[in-house]
C-alpha cells in the first residue's frame, strides 16, 4: 500500500473523470504550500482518512451528476449536484466551469477562506472587463457579470475596472502593423532567493558572454532585416531579463549601438531597459544608455528594508538604492520605474508600509507592486514557510488605497500561478508614464519579436490567432544552437504572408 505522508501531501481522487487540471487549480486557492497526489478511478491505495478529496462525475441518461466530498483539517463536508445540460464530452468548458465552480463553494464553506480573484484564475483579469466597457456596459453591470461569474471580492472588481479604464484609451493608441522589440540579457550578479526566472550569475557566465553578445548582435540583424522585408515599425524596444545593466557598458553599448544601425527607430514610443539591480548601475552605463535614446528604466529594490534585503540574497542595501535612483536621475531620464514584491520573507505590514513611503518619496515615475510567487525552481520554494500566515493581503491593500493618493494609478495587472494568496502584480504610473510595452504584453494583440535566449516571439495575427516562437532557455544552448535557431525564423515570414 502507497502510504501517504498525508500532512505533507493531499490526495484526490477524480472518479469517472480526468479534470485534474480544473480540480488542481481550485483546491490551490484554498490549500496553500501543498503538493497534491491525484487518483483516478482506482482508490484501492487510499484509506478513507487518506482521501482529501473525492471528486466524482457521474454521467446519466439526460443529466450529469457532480459529488464531491472533502474532510480538510479534520472537517468533512460532501455535496452532490446536477450540472445542468453539461456533458463533458461535447460542453468540456461549460462542464469544467460549473465542476469548478461547485468544488469552489464547497471549499469556501469548508475553510472559511475568501479568495480575493474568486474562480477566475487566469492571468490577464482585465481582458475579461475591456470587452463588457466596449460593449457600453455601466461599471454595476461588469460588477453584477463578475461577481456572478467569478465571485471576484469587490475591492478586486474595483481594481481590474480602474486599471481597465485607465488602459482602455491607451491601447487604443497602437500604430498599425507595430510590433515591440524584447532583448532576453538572463544574467544577474547573484541570484535572488525568490528567482526561478533562467538567470545565470554573471560570474559564473564569464566565459559564454563574449559568445553571447556577438550571436545576440546577429539575431537583432536578422530580425532587423525581417521587420523591413515585411514594412513593420518598430514600437517599443524592451531590454529584460535577468539584469541587463549586469553586462559591462561596453556589451550594452554593442547591443545598443546595433540596434541602432539596423532598426529605424524614428517610430519609437517607449525604449526601455530593465535597469533591475542597484549594484549594477554606473555612471558610464547610465550615460551609455542616455547616448542610445533609452528613456526609460526601472530601478527595483522590491523593498527598502535591509534586514529582508538580506533575506533575498541581494547584496545591496536600501541606502544603494536611493544612491543610484538618485545618480540615474541626473541622467535625465523620462520615465523611471521602481518594482516593489509584497509578502517577501521577513517583511511586515509596518515595514511594506514604510517601504512604500520612501519609494514614493523618491517620486519615480512608477511603482510596479509585485506579490510574491514561489515556483519550484525558487530557492525559498523548498521551506514552503513564506506562504503560511504570509500578511501579504494587508500590504497588496495598503499599496491599492496608497499609491493613487500620490497619483499613481493602476494601468496594468497580470496574475501568476503559486502567488502568494493569489494576489496580483499591479503597475501603477503617473498620468502619461505608463509603460505601453507592458500593457501590450499582457493585452496580447500586438507582436512582440524576442532576441536573445529564453525569449520568445508572439505573433499576433488580426484575427486575434497567437503563434509563438521560443528561442532555447539557456545561454549555452542558444550558442550550441544559434543556426538551427535562427531557421525558426521562416515562421515569421508565413504567419505575416497570411497578415499582409
Ligand atoms: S534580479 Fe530578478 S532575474 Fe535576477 S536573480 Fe533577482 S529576481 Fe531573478
């Protein structure tokens, strides 16, 4: 017999059904720092104390049936329903809906726990409020649509609907036959404990830089020749990562110096480089990214606390931060940006809240607010300590009431799976400083082309069709593999073929 270390590891048993992905994704949002063992059909392994859930769907002649049992620190409670008119074969979404949506209620009964984002577990809250805003409907009417639907808490509703709006007439500003420009640098001086991004230590990566750079140089001439074969124009351009500032001035100045040969970027609304680390900014870098045209870039402490500073494995202090906020704004950039993460090991309400008052005492010109996300490839994942009793709730409040107080409002909001308290990432900017590459990403209807390993390029055709095109996820890889690589390229030319 499978003996399960229950307190450790959840059993669930689908029965008559394989709707392991709907069942997992509802038992999360109540279960936090859990791993989960799924069964089907067979239950012999398990006792009866084993089986944390028993989800059975059972079909009849006209009707099928839904039972569902749950015993959960030592409360049990069972229901059985008829899903309406929902057969699994031909209604699959209408059947997981409602197999959702029962085993939701039965787990809020249960624990106790109110979800902020109710049911709606995707990753772009307000794509589901654009559409109703463009259909005329009133702000009560979206509220009544969600609630029933999702069971979203009021004070989210409010928050995708401002974010909405705020983003509605900027995205409607998109240029025709536009498309952003992504750099992938996935290096970084050390790697925070809360990392699972494919990010090499730059000390570590020594010895692929050179290789790196060059074969990143030729694929930006690649894509250069490709966005002129096809009459595009050139957007954004957006240097992630990793940190890109963690590369030497010179490797920057190289990257930027051929993207300026190659691209006209005379149509450029946004230049940004994710400037991430304090302890990698310099004077000479700051200038060689001025030279360039970048006029945007995003200092992030994530907080201005020195004791959780430490916790994360960042080897800065917040006195760091201030010093090259304050050198970076001699370089006379438009548009600054300041990341901060909610719930970080260590941190309290007290101290987000006092980490809020000095960011926004600097005045950048946006505050990206983070939730922490813990996936397996993150050092903190293995403890699973930072999601019990994680305050997290109260500072994501504390940043929603406070920062519009100082102007910033929310223009962009994406969620993550495995954050903490299913929380979300709000960007909040100053009227006129909202980044369009960010709200383009997550609005999905303009093609991003990535350069560089670990990006990938998203072709978005008018009819709403994504193709995506992902480059190799490490450095070494990219290199091994450059020629192959670059023969993904043809893609481009046949999606557009059909766009054009
Ligand atoms: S700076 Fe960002 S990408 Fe780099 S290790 Fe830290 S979290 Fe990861």
């Amino acid at each position: 017999m499978n003996e399960l270390p229950i307190e450790q590891q959840f059993a669930v048993v689908l029965y008559g059904h394989t709707l392991k992905y709907e069942s997992e994704c509802i038992l999360k949002l109540f279960i936090p720092a859990t791993r989960f063992q799924f069964f089907y059909d067979d239950i012999s392994p398990l006792n009866k104390c084993q089986r944390t859930a028993f989800l059975q769907l059972r079909q009849g002649k006209e009707y099928t049936w839904f039972y569902c049992a749950v015993s959960l620190y030592g409360k049990r409670l069972r229901c059985a329903e008829k899903l309406e008119k929902c057969n699994p074969e031909t209604d699959k979404a209408k059947c997981e809906y409602q197999f959702s949506k029962m085993l939701f209620s039965l787990l809020e009964k249960l624990t106790g726990i109110t979800v902020p984002w109710g049911l709606l577990t995707g990753i772009r809250p307000v794509r589901k409020v654009l559409p109703l805003i463009e259909e005329g409907k009133t702000k009560e009417e979206i509220f009544n649509i969600l609630h029933n639907t999702y069971k979203i808490a009021e004070e989210k509703m409010e928050l995708v609907y401002k974010t909405a709006c705020v983003q509605k007439p900027l995205l409607e500003q998109t240029p025709k036959n536009s498309v952003g420009l992504y750099v992938s640098i996935p290096f970084c001086p050390t790697r925070c404990s809360y990392c699972s991004f494919v990010s090499h230590s730059v000390q570590q990566a020594k010895k692929l830089m050179p290789d790196y750079i060059r074969l990143l140089c030729k694929e930006l001439e690649i894509w250069a020749k490709i966005v002129k074969d096809l009459k595009l124009s050139i957007d954004t351009v957006y240097f992630g990562g990793g940190t890109p500032t963690s590369l030497e001035a010179y490797d920057l100045q190289k990257l930027l110096e051929t993207i300026q040969n190659n691209f006209d970027l005379s149509h450029v609304r946004e230049y940004c480089v994710e400037a991430g680390r304090p302890d990698t900014i310099t004077a000479e870098k700051l200038a060689v990214l001025r030279e360039y045209g970048v006029e945007r870039i995003s200092i992030n402490p994530q907080t201005m606390n020195d004791e959780v500073l430490k916790n994360i494995g960042r080897c800065h202090t917040s006195a760091d931060i201030i010093d090259s906020y304050n050198l970076a704004r001699k370089y006379d950039f438009s548009n600054i940006n300041m990341d901060l993460i909610a719930g970080l090991p260590g941190d309290t309400p007290e101290q987000f809240h006092s980490t809020l008052e000095k960011v926004i005492a600097l005045s950048p010109d946006s505050i990206t607010v983070h939730t922490l996300t813990l996936k397996r490839a993150a050092n903190l994942y293995a403890d699973g300590m930072s999601q019990i009793n994680n305050p997290v709730r109260e500072m994501v409040r504390d940043s929603v009431n406070m920062l519009p107080k100082y102007d910033y409002l929310p223009y962009y909001m994406y969620r993550q799976k495995n954050t903490i308290d299913n929380q979300e990432n709000v960007g909040y900017a100053r009227a006129g400083k909202e980044s369009f590459y960010n709200m383009l990403i997550m609005d999905e209807t303009q093609t991003i082309l990535g350069a560089g390993c670990a990006a990938s390029t998203k072709l978005v055709e008018p009819n709403g069709r994504i193709t995506r095109v992902h480059n190799y996820k490490f450095p070494y890889e990219y290199i091994a593999q450059f020629d192959q690589l670059m023969k993904k390229k043809e893609q481009v030319y046949e999606v557009y073929s059909h766009i054009i």
